[in-house]
C-alpha cells in the first residue's frame, strides 16, 4: 500500500480571516514496535538473526548515548549526524548570571543525510485519502484469508506486485512486504526480478 496523505488547512495563528494555501500531510498506517521492526530486519537479512541484531541495536544506543553525553557529534553513515542541545533552566539575560546548574540537556536531534532523504524518495509512492473516511478502523482479513486471496489473485494473474498484495488485503506497505517474506519462508512463494521490478509466483512455478 502506498503511503497515504490528505490535505489540511493551513492555521491562522494571527487570526487575519486571510485563507491560507492547504499543506499535505501524511495519513499514518500505524506504528512499528521495536520488536516489529527489528523482525522485519531479521526476515530481511540472510546473515544475522533476530537475537543477533536485538544485541547490535542495544549496544549501538548505549554507546549512541554516552558519546553524545560526552559532546560528540556522531555520524552514522547514510542515516546522519546525530547531536545534543542544551537550554537553561530560567531566564539568563547576562553571561555572569550563568552557571553550571543553569545549564542542562535538553534534546537529541538528527540531521539525516542527502542520501537517506534520496533512498525514501525513491521508494515512496504517495496515495490520496480521505481522512474522514481513513479514521474509520479498516478490517484486516486474517493470515489464512489474506493467503486465500493470494491465491485466488495468482490463478487468474500468475504473479503479483507487493503493490497489487497491499491492494488486495488493504495492508499497508510494510505488513505486506513480512506478509510476502513470511509466505517465501514458509516456500509458498518466490521472488522474482528485482528493484521495482519484483513480483512473486507459487513456488513450484519455475
């Protein structure tokens, strides 16, 4: 499924009664747990398991955060700059009036980098909604349905996009891409092509 938007008004916070141009905002599919998350990484990999990369994450916010404490700035390749910021804890209006105190953490911000930005832009595909109607929970057909339709779907097509998957059970893009890894371990599918081009047929289709 395509990441999904809708249009909003723009706020007057002046309250000038002008009308304001609308901005597009992104309709959320839902959160991914860390556990989710680091699953979907261990499907994807064909070298580490679930435990090995749970360990590398924990590790990588330890030392994350103690370099930061420490005033680095740290670099993680095409994801970006990581850094701290600091705020006073009341109103200083000279240098004498500072000190050490005053002064403590206050956020971590990250500064993704040129190509990280590249990478999503060229993964997402943008699809209108309507957020009245989006705010009404969508059914999710249980695995053993959603493998039905696939099925059904592959008879009458022979092969299917993830696009097509996510259309067709109304998941969105990220369950859809575990549905189908989930269905190529289980040797139900097979991937073919690659890139944008990839699409999925029964495994004993060679």
């Amino acid at each position: 499924m395509s990441a999904q938007y809708d249009l909003y008004e723009t706020p007057d916070p002046d309250s000038t009664g002008e009308q304001k141009p609308l901005h597009a905002r992104i309709v959320p599919n839902g959160t991914y747990s860390k556990k989710e998350f680091l699953e979907r990484v261990s499907r994807s990999s064909q070298t580490f398991n679930y435990n090995v990369i749970d360990a590398v994450v924990g590790v990588v916010l330890d030392e994350l955060a103690e370099t930061l404490a420490e005033g680095y700035i740290v670099e993680l390749g095409e994801l970006g700059h990581f850094s701290i910021s600091l705020k006073c804890t009341h109103k200083v209006m000279t240098k004498r009036e500072i000190r050490a105190e005053s002064i403590c953490f206050d956020n971590v911000h990250l500064r993704t980098s040129k190509e990280f930005k590249r990478k999503i832009k060229r993964e997402i595909e943008l699809e209108r909604v309507d957020k009245s109607r989006h705010s009404s929970q969508k059914v999710e057909f249980p695995m053993e349905q959603r493998q039905q339709l696939l099925q059904e779907f592959l008879k009458k097509n022979g092969g299917i996009t993830r696009l097509e998957y996510s259309s067709l059970t109304g998941l969105s893009r990220l369950k859809a891409i575990d549905d189908l890894n989930t269905f190529i371990e289980k040797g139900i599918l097979r991937k073919r092509g690659a890139g944008r081009t990839v699409f999925y047929v029964w495994q004993q289709e060679q």
